[in-house]
C-alpha cells in the first residue's frame, strides 16, 4: 500500500522566479484535427522560442514534469482530449535558452517555458503530493557503465524531439534504446513508460551519452490503438530491460522513494489563434 509521505501539498499556480521573469512576446496555438501521430516534434530554437507540431498536452506535459507520457499513477484526473487531441504551437520567447556548461542548466529552463505555457493558455492548476512509493532505483553494475559519450556537447544539446535530436529516443518496435545524445535521467524517463514502478536514476553518471540497444518486453503494455485489444505475445521474443540494460552496464533495483504525484485541479482547452 502506498502511503503519503508528510503528504507535502501546494497548487502548481506560480513558478520558480527563472519562470515568473520569463514572458512570452507572442503565442499561436492551432488545433490539428487530422496528422499522423509519428509526425509529432517538440523542438526549442537556439534562440529560446519554442515549436511544436501535432503535439498533445500529455506530451507537453510529460517534458514539463517528468511524468510518462502513458497513464501512470504519478498524474491523474487528466482529461481524455489531453492525450487524444493535438496542437501546433509556435512561442516566441522574451528570453532565450542560454547555454550553460551543465546541460541540465538548459533542460531546466526549458522545462519552466514549458510549464508556463501550459499555465498561460491551458489554464493548468495542478496540485502535488509527495508520496513514498514503490520504484526501480537505476544504478551501474559491478562491472562498471557500458556506454559511450555523445560526439554531440551540451552546449550544442538544446532539446529536439526530432530522431537525430538531443535527448530523445528513435522509435522502434520493443522501444529500442538508441539515441545520439541523451542523460541518463532521459533514459530513466523513457523507460518508465513501460514500466511497472516509476524509475529513478541514482546512477551519478553525468554528461551526455549515445546508446544503441535493441527493444525489450514491457512490463507494462502500451496501450493499444483505438479499437484494437492488447496483444502482449508480439513482443514475447524480446529480452527483458533487466538483461538490455545488462549490456549498458547498467541495473533496476527495486526499492521505496518520495516522489511528487500530480493530480490535474482544471485544464481547459485554449482558444485557437
């Protein structure tokens, strides 16, 4: 049973200052009543404006808080059109992403435009708990890491959701781990999406890595297509993520952490532009 944790409670409604200093010059959001999902790019301009084409609030929303973009139980009450409709959005941003020697520097800029975003138009309140729980700690193995460094440095690393982007993941059946330039936090969020446990990377591995492994069976399926059923014996043939991260010198150790869980308070369309 999972327990609230000195359940810490407060409305995501005001930001950190880097946030609350950061205006927007202008935003366009659209809807896209009809694009194939496989054409969705999230991508932020070196001069810090943002574009993002056929994307949903789930998506949005899983960059902006570290959240998968599949049901989890670390964010609920999202409404179904959050996961099912999708929008083209250009922001031009007051301010621009600098680059800092830590990339993380960037991500975390990014990831407040991102929130402020969702706050400005989406009118997002958000409420968060901090509960203990359940998770996969992702640590290295005895043997040591497996894994090489990106060719790609941080400085040149702002985030692109395109396939030769930084921080994100090529897709393929089994979800292969391959990518040109990604953090092991990336790697912990990606793979919680098909996990059982929420996974947190305890691995103090920093810097920006290229992986090349092949997909895994999910512990937890995917959900299917509309209309379709599960079909959990098409990815029966596949290693588990235990044995790939095995060959990044990597592991999953079960244990118990204080994460944040959001529950959605409102959400509402925005007025298209």
């Amino acid at each position: 049973m999972v327990g609230i944790y000195k359940a810490i409670v407060c409305f995501l409604v005001a930001w950190p200052a880097v946030a609350q200093s950061q205006a927007f010059e202008k935003i366009v959001i659209k809807p896209v009543h009809s694009a194939d999902p496989r054409s969705e790019r999230v991508q932020v301009i070196p001069n810090g404006d943002l574009k993002a084409k056929a994307v949903s609030v789930i998506t949005l929303l899983s960059y902006a808080y570290d959240v998968p973009a599949n049901p989890s139980p670390r964010l609920l009450s999202l409404p179904g059109w959050t996961i099912d409709e999708m929008y083209d959005i250009e922001i031009n941003a007051h301010t621009t992403i600098t680059a800092f020697s830590e990339d993380s520097e960037t991500q975390s800029q990014t990831k407040q435009m991102i929130r402020r975003l969702l706050a400005d138009r989406f009118k997002l309140v958000m409420r968060v708990e901090n509960k203990r729980m359940p998770v996969y700690a992702l640590t290295v193995s005895s043997s040591g890491p497996k894994l090489q460094q990106s060719a790609i440095s941080a400085k040149n690393c702002i985030f692109d959701s395109d396939p030769d982007g930084c921080h994100n993941f090529v897709a393929g059946f089994g979800h292969p781990l391959i990518a040109k330039a990604i953090s092991i936090d990336d790697l912990a969020h990606y793979i919680e999406n098909w996990t059982d446990l929420p996974v947190v990377n305890r691995t103090q591995l920093g810097g920006l890595f290229t992986v090349d492994a092949q997909g895994w069976l999910p512990i937890r399926l995917p959900p299917p297509p509309p209309g379709a059923a599960p079909n959990p014996d098409m990815f029966a043939s596949l290693p588990t993520i235990f044995t790939v991260l095995g060959t990044l010198g990597l592991e999953l150790h079960r244990q118990e952490e204080t994460l944040p869980v959001y529950t959605v308070e409102h959400i509402e369309r925005p007025a298209a532009d």
